[in-house]
C-alpha cells in the first residue's frame, strides 16, 4: 500500500474469524485504520473485531474496505469503488462516516453485522454459493438463488418490531437491512440507510416460484416494492428491535455468512463505529 502513502501491517487470515481476532487487537489499540481485504464476509469478521461480545470497544480506530470478494453488497451502498486502486485511494483521501452496526443473538452468542442479516430463503442461498467454486464470482449468488428456489418450501415465521408489531406469515423471509444491497447486487432494500438509527425490515411472504423467476429482475433493480403483485405478498416495516421465530429449522445468514438457527433478535447500535468512505 505504500503506492498511496499508506503503511500498514498485512496479516493473511488462516481460519474462520481469525481476522476478527486480528482486528480487535488492532482497536485495543486505536490502530488508526482496521483495513477488511476481502468480500462481505471477511468485513463482517473485521467489524465484529470492534467488539468484545455485545460491548463496542472504545477506540480511535476506523475502518477501511478494499473489495476483493464475490458480493461486494456493503461497498455499493457506501460508495466505495470495487477497483483497488481507486478503493486504496479512499483510505487516505476519504472522510471517516459514522455508521449504524447491526447486533444479533442467534442461541447464546452475539455477533455483529453492517449490511444485511436474514432468516429465510437467503441464507439458503448463502449457505450453498459460500460452497461454490470462487471462480463463480458474484454469478455463484444467482447460480445458488436458482437451486435454492427450486428446493424451497414457504416456512412459518414470526417477527415482532419494536415489541408493539406482529406478523405471521407462511413464507420466504425475514431481511433485516441496515444497508440496501446483498446477495451479489440484489437491491432488497433501496431506502435503507446505515445512518438513521433503524432497520428496513423486508417481510416477504408467500411469493410463488413462477412470480420470483418472473420477477427476479425487479428485485436487482429495486423496483419490487412498485410492482402491484409483489405488493401484496411483502410488506416494508421499519424499527430498531426485531426478534424473529419459527417451529421449524430455518437457517440465519449474516453479511452473506450463515451463522445458525431461529429464533434470532437483531438491534441496531446506532453509529457505532467510523469507516472511511469517499469524499462528497
């Protein structure tokens, strides 16, 4: 990184949530940049390191995201560009944002995410594209939406927003959004923003297999909510506290990463932690 006047420590991660390890050492000591190299995935292992259990650590760190992995979701919705050296570019000639972090309690563990977490269909589909071929790229999330689609059965699933709204639904989703993109450029939610303190909360119901093919490209354009049949069948809440559950087994995903079970609670932790974005 020296091209750009930076210098910095490279550490390559070895195992899973090593490089959640390695960043919080690094903001225990207010190292001035945590730099996540690496896809959704590897950001949430880094941001999760800003953390020690449902604690912020208290430093002067920031964050920096260079896009190296197949969905690149986060980065869309903050601007930072996926070519490296302009992405390199950011981290001295940006300007640190206050963003909003996600807190989830799936079982008796607690982590972290800043994109986009869901219990549903889409963390079926993570679960298979993360058993991809790399080589696939960001196609691996279309190839593995198609199969996953194919095999899914509607699931019973409750959420309660803020503790005062309730619904019941027999169908594909909960998303809880705390950024726009996920799934390799999927626009689930246009209007989300990781600064104002809340969640979209996308509930999706019972969309048919032919409606979901027929309509896949809305969803990449983030016009699902102006189609009248799709209306219907899912529903934008917005709240800060939103606790999911189902009698069935029905997988969590993270920032693209499965990462367990229902029943799952998801709270926002209002500006929580500084990453360098593009200058305005």
């Amino acid at each position: 990184m020296n091209a750009v006047g930076l210098e910095c420590d490279v550490i390559l991660t070895t195992r899973p949530r090593e490089a959640t390890d390695i960043a919080r050492d690094a903001v225990r000591q207010s190292r001035p940049l945590v730099i996540a190299m690496g896809g959704d995935g590897t950001l949430n292992e880094v941001v999760c390191g800003f953390f020690e259990g449902a604690q912020l650590i208290p430093t002067r760190s920031v964050l920096g995201l260079v896009q190296s992995g197949t969905g690149g979701d986060t980065a869309r919705t903050l601007g930072i560009p996926v070519d490296g050296g302009a992405a390199l570019s950011v981290l001295t000639n940006g300007n640190p944002r206050w963003i909003d972090i996600g807190r989830v309690t799936v079982g008796t563990e607690v982590r972290h995410f800043v994109n986009v977490a869901e219990a549903g269909i889409g963390a079926d589909v993570s679960d298979r594209a993360n058993h991809m071929p790399k080589v696939l790229g960001s196609a691996s999330y279309l190839v593995a939406s198609l199969v996953s689609l194919a095999a899914w059965r509607h699931k019973k699933l409750k959420v309660v927003v803020d503790g005062n709204i309730e619904r019941q639904i027999t169908g594909q989703a909960i998303v809880v959004a705390n950024c726009q993109f996920y799934g390799g450029g999927m626009w689930i939610a246009p209007e989300a923003s990781p600064e104002d303190g809340v969640f979209d909360v996308i509930v999706e119901g019972s969309i048919t297999k032919l409606e979901a093919i027929a309509k896949f490209h809305k969803l990449y354009r983030g016009i699902h909510f102006q189609d009248a049949g799709l209306r219907r069948k899912i529903e934008l809440l917005h709240g800060s506290k939103v606790e999911v559950s189902s009698p069935e087994s029905v997988l969590v995903q993270l920032d693209g990463e499965v990462v367990g079970r229902l029943p799952a609670t998801f709270e926002i932790v209002p500006a929580a932690l500084r990453i360098m974005v593009p200058t305005v």
